[in-house]
C-alpha cells in the first residue's frame, strides 16, 4: 500500500470538494434524528464531527458509510452519487469505537480479511498487508491474537485494517475513547501524523471538544441534528457564531445585556459598540481578561473592579472566579500569580467581547 495520498477520478474537478451531504434528513420513525444538513470535505482534509450524545454525529456517519439511508437528501463523492450505493460499493471504510477485531485470527488475518472478502489476488494480499501494518508500525505483532494486544496496539491494527482498502475517505466513530488518558493523547498525535502522511481524507467523530481542537483542520458542531458552526479550531474558538458553540468549545463568559445608543451594557460592564439599539449577548473567554494593577486602560478596553470568590490552581495558569457586583460572576484565566484575595482591578479588549447569537 503506498503512503502517497489517493488520486481521484481522472473527470472530477480538482478543486471539487470529495465529499458533498446535500440537505440530509433522517427520521427514525416520528423522531427526527438530522434536519437540513449541507456539509463540504475536501481531498485530505481532517474534518471533525462534534456534539453531545444525540446530536446525531454517529448517525451522519452511518447515512455515509452506507449503513443507513437518507430520509432526503443526497450524498455524493467525486462528484458522483454515494448514497445509491451499497456499503461494500463505497470508497469508504469505517474504525469503529469497539475495533471489532477477529479474536479467532492473528493481525495478519484481521488485515487482510477485507481483501479476501473482494477477491484480490492473494499474491497481492500480503504485500498490500505489510504496506498497511508498516504505517501502523505493527509488523513486529503480525502473528499476535488481538486480545495479547493493549488497547493502543489494537487500535493501530483497526486503522491497518481500514487503510489495506484504501479508501478515499475514512470514517473514525470515536476510535480513541476506550483509552486510558495518556494514551488517548498520544494516538490523538499519532492519528493526526498518520493522516498527513497518507494524505487520505479523514471524518473523525467526537464528542470531546479538546481531542476535536487537536486533531481537525476543520470542526463541524452539531446540535439536535442541526450544524451549529463549522469552522477551523482556531475561528471556531474566537469567533464563536453562537451563545452554544461559544459554551460548548472551552469556557466562556456569556454577557447578556443590550446596545442602546451605541453603548453596549451587561450587568456593570459598559464598553461602545456601533450597532443598532438591541438585546445582546456577548462571549467573552476567560483567558481575554487580566489583572490590571495599575489601574489603567486603554480606550479599546474595557476595565472594571471585582471581589474574588474562588481561585483554582492549574499549573501554570490560575482560574478566578471573580463578583463584579450585582450579582454578576465572571471567570478569568490568569498566568500563575500566587494567591489572589479582596477586590483588584481588571481589563478586557472591547474586541474579545463576541457578539453571538442567543
């Protein structure tokens, strides 16, 4: 199996995207489990599905894996129709959360039963098996039963299995959440370096916001069945559209307040906005607000004087829970500084206040 990425049909546009859900919709019964999805990957691309149990990310995965059928919609590959197909007719494979290995066969066998399934020569079965199980780095386990294999190694021999297809995309359905913490992080590295270097697109669902931030060049947010936000993580985290992706992507500090003669107000913070007069909700990240101990401010912020309630250690930084007054508590994130008690004075940029949908 060659490294070098899959080439794609000689008459799709290159600039095409590789695959294209179109208005899909899925009802399992009276229960409408997808509403009105339109969703672009491109060639290559590392796209994350993420969400909370039933948002309907496993469910967008089955429709294009083949496993289920759209109530409407299409779903089209290289400019061609995937919906129409049988699973077994897609250019499409699956890593699922279980592995689903063969305990009966060794890791040879798990390989390359796929492609005994489809008929391939053997002649060529086992070089397209040793190709997959060096990109694994598990050629040394080729004669292991998966169960004297540790949950990462097994892992490995169930992208080894996907990969021997070779697809043009591959679909992960939270491969890496049966493991333990530290080896969770370093599959997430190790995913995230496997995929660069066979350039095969990817479509990793996820419920974890910080393995999606790690792992994606984009983040598709899904919210009962309904895309919320898709964006790279870096845009997705600054410029959250909405009060949920807001929440859901890190911490945040919702404000909601209103604009009324281009002053924007939330509780005691005041800062100038040039919007129509309107309710208005406003995040603003933990980690955008700091000590202001001079008691100075530039007109491009905005400073206010709090109590502090809590303070939580966390290494090399401290989270604050801090009392502006009037009941309003806000959370700030600061370098690690020591114990902080009383009142303090404290800034943000009018800019880090994000103007998002409630």
């Amino acid at each position: 199996m060659s490294s070098a990425p899959i080439p794609q049909s000689a008459s799709a546009d290159a600039n095409a995207p590789l695959l294209e859900v179109r208005a899909i919709a899925k009802r399992f019964g009276t229960r409408e489990v997808l509403k009105n999805i339109t969703l672009n990957i491109a060639s290559g691309e590392f796209l994350t599905l993420l969400g909370e149990s039933g948002s309907g990310k496993t469910t967008l995965l089955r429709l294009i894996a083949g496993f289920e059928q759209p109530t409407a919609g299409e779903i089209c590959m290289s400019g061609e129709r995937l919906d129409t197909l049988p699973p077994y007719k897609r250019r499409v494979n699956t890593v699922f959360q279980n592995y689903a290995l063969f305990p009966h066969l060794n890791v040879r066998g798990n390989v390359a039963y796929g492609l005994r399934v489809r008929g391939v020569p053997k002649n060529e079965i086992a070089g397209r098996v040793d190709d997959a199980l060096k990109l694994v780095k598990m050629v040394e386990f080729a004669g292991a039963r998966p169960l004297r294999l540790s949950g990462g190694q097994q892992q490995r021999i169930a992208l080894a299995r996907a990969l021997v297809n070779r697809p043009q995309l591959l679909l992960l359905d939270e491969p890496l959440s049966a493991l333990d913490a530290s080896l969770r992080k370093q599959m997430q590295s190790e995913l995230k370096a496997l995929q660069r270097e066979i350039g095969i697109t990817f479509l990793f669902v996820t419920h974890d916001q910080e393995e999606a931030m790690a792992l994606s060049d984009r983040i598709a947010l899904l919210r009962d069945g309904v895309l919320e936000q898709v964006a790279s993580p870096r845009e997705i985290y600054a410029h959250p559209v909405t009060a949920y992706t807001a929440q859901f992507i890190g911490q945040t500090n919702l404000l909601r307040g209103e604009i009324r003669r281009s002053i924007a107000t939330s509780g005691v913070l005041r800062w100038p906005l040039e919007e129509a007069d309107a309710p208005a909700v406003f995040s603003l990240r933990p980690e955008s607000i700091r000590l202001c101990p001079d008691g100075k401010r530039q007109t491009s912020e905005v400073k206010f004087r709090a109590t502090v309630r809590q303070q939580i250690y966390g290494g090399a930084s401290e989270l604050l829970e801090v009392d502006c007054g009037a009941g309003q508590l806000l959370r700030v994130r600061l370098p690690a500084c020591g114990p902080l008690t009383g009142e303090h004075d404290f800034v943000f940029a009018i800019a880090d206040a994000i103007r998002v949908a409630d």
